[in-house]
C-alpha cells in the first residue's frame, strides 16, 4: 500500500467516526479544505461517492459502510503498534460516547463526572440513546465506545462484561388496597396493571412466567418510559412489575410501597459492551473501569436497602399446588433463596427423624 492510500483511509476512518467533515478535520488537526481534498481524493480512488448530503449532515453510502466494516480493525491495532503510549488521565483530551438508558445515566454520571474533575480534567463524557436491540450496530458503526444490552451472546467483535441482574419487585402506592398485608398470587393476577413498554409490546417476563401457570393478568395501561410510570402508579388503583434500580428513589423515599414478586421473574443479565477493535485501548480501559465499578457498588447498596423494605410476597404453595396441576417441577419456578431455605428445612427433619430411629 503507498502511503498516500493510508492517509486517505486514516481520513476516512475520521469521517466516518465523526459523521462531518468538519469534525473529522478537527479530530485530524486538519483544515476543512484540507479534508474535503482528500474526500475528493477518494472518490476518485475508489470509484464512488462515499458521502452524499443529508440535510445538514452527510450519510455513507454502502461501499463506504462496507469498506469502513473491514479497516476499523486493522486501523485501530495500527494505532496501537504505532503509538503504544500509556493513557494519562490527568492530562489526556477525549471524548468518550456512551449508548446508556436513563437508570444507567442515573448511577454513573454524577460519580464519574467527580472523578473526571478531580483527576481528569480533559475527558468529556456524552451519553447517546440506547436501544438494546441495536446494540451490536452502534458499537459496529462506532456511534459509542461502550454500550449496555442484555444479550448473553454477542457477536464475534463484541466483547461484553457482565455488570448486574436486575431485581424484579411489584410497586404502587403506598395506600393502595393490596398494600396493608401480603401480596397474594390471585390478588397479583386480579388486579390492573401498568406496563412499561420500550417496543410496545404489551407482554413482558412476568406473562410469560404467568402462562406457564396457566394464568394471564389484564394490561390495563402501557406506557414507553419508566419516568411516566411513578405519577400514575401514584394516582390510581395500578400496580406495576419493575426493576427495583429503576425506581429505586421512589421506592426507598416511600414514595411506592415495594413488594417482592409473587412469582419468580428471572432477570436477564446485563453487560456493558464495546467492540474489540478497542481491546487495547488503555482509555477505554481506565473509563469501563470505572463504569463497572459504579454500577457494581450501587447495586451493591441499593439490594441491602431493598432488603430492609421489600415485603414478602412469594407465594410458595399456591405455585407448588398450579404446578401440580400442570404436571409440572414447581423448583423450576422458586427463587433460589427459597428453594434453599426448603431444603434446609427437609435436611433438618432427616437429621431429627434419625436421631428418633437412632
């Protein structure tokens, strides 16, 4: 390769990076003529326009995406072999991009941006939107260097690290008829729920859950985000399954009243995610360093909180006796810390009858 194609590329790479020609200059230290030249360059090179206008803004045309999917990768570890340098967070410059929801921006942004102004002075931090679907194609296209899905499985460039499982409780409020005692099964099925839906769809984990029981609860109302959730909870007879992080003010001002689900919910894991073309990326080290980390001693704190709040509400025997019906283990549907609670119990009866016989 001559070295006038590299530079084109490293170009480019920019471009595409940055979406702008004028970003892309300053990302170069170039001069906006400068980068359109080489632009031109391109397009004669490579035989296509690469870049046509859209709006105010310009979009990559697919030999551009296509061509971009197969040189990140050599480019970035060329970067790498070239500049090994050491991160500095005390004196580097960068802008790091994160695809993240609004309970993550909630448990990183304050504590980071404290580290940021005590030890990094010159790192910006911009939180773009997060639709777990599209995880993989954010991080591809390199919209964001991190993200947060709960894919178990990513693809083969994805590399992911496991963060938190979310806790799943019902919440309404706190004078609600169902909230002066124990959360029944059938008061669960029978009462109006709200939904919160990102897609719209208005089944989630605890249908599912449900219908292996052979029971269904009404949808009464769904809405797209959990920020409209707490004022009608708060306002009517609903009653809502939640991750207890993302209402976790509410629940522990006592502004809801919290009870634990009366059936078992199983969390999907969550991960934060970024491409492997940044393995060796000692920025990108140092900043999911520190995001996993808050994540990780916030759940910490918020599950001994909700411990001390969150009423009983499994109901052990009324999903042992609808199993039994159903033909079905009811352990496949008992919390982990019940069923070895139940087996604590069997082995203390065995070790007592035992003793009699003995």
């Amino acid at each position: 390769m001559r070295p006038h194609d590299l530079n084109l590329l490293m170009i480019f790479d920019a471009i595409m990076t940055e979406g702008a020609i004028t970003r892309a200059a300053d990302r170069l230290s170039m001069t906006q003529p400068a980068v359109s030249n080489a632009l031109s360059r391109m397009r004669t090179a490579w035989n296509d326009e690469l870049f046509v206008k859209d709006g105010r803004g310009i979009q990559p045309t697919s030999y551009a995406k296509n061509l971009w999917s197969q040189i990140q990768g050599p480019l970035g570890e060329l970067e790498v072999a070239v500049n090994p340098t050491d991160f500095d967070p005390a004196t580097a410059k960068r802008t790091f991009r994160i695809a993240a929801t609004d309970s993550i921006v909630s448990m990183v942004w304050g504590p980071l941006r404290k580290v940021i102004e005590n030890e990094a002075p010159g790192i910006n931090i911009h939180a773009i939107p997060n639709y777990d679907m599209e995880t993989d194609k954010i991080l591809k296209d390199a919209e964001a260097e991190l993200t947060f899905s709960k894919h178990q499985e990513p693809d083969s460039v994805i590399r992911a690290e496991h963060v938190l499982d979310p806790s799943w409780v019902v919440v309404m409020r706190p004078d609600h008829p169902l909230a002066s005692s124990q959360l029944t099964l059938d008061d669960f099925v029978a009462a109006d729920h709200l939904l919160v839906s990102v897609t719209g769809d208005v089944t989630g984990p605890t249908d599912q859950v449900l219908a292996n029981l052979g029971l269904k609860r009404r949808v009464a109302m769904s809405v797209n985000q959990f920020y409209n959730a707490t004022p009608l909870l708060k306002e009517s007879n609903l009653i809502c399954v939640a991750p207890s992080l993302v209402l976790e003010k509410e629940i522990f001002s006592g502004e809801l009243a919290v009870f634990e689900t009366p059936v078992d919910i199983v969390s999907s894991p969550l991960s934060v995610m970024w491409h492997k073309r940044q393995d060796q990326d000692a920025g990108l080290q140092w900043l999911r360093g520190l995001v996993v980390k808050f994540i990780r001693e916030r759940v910490q704190r918020h599950d001994m909180l909700l411990s001390q709040c969150c009423r009983k509400a499994y109901c052990a025997d009324t999903v042992k006796r609808l199993m039994k019906q159903r033909n079905m283990d009811s352990n496949e549907f008992t919390p982990a810390h019940l069923q070895k609670a139940n087996n604590d119990v069997l082995a203390a009866d065995s070790d007592y009858e035992n003793k009699i016989i003995a």
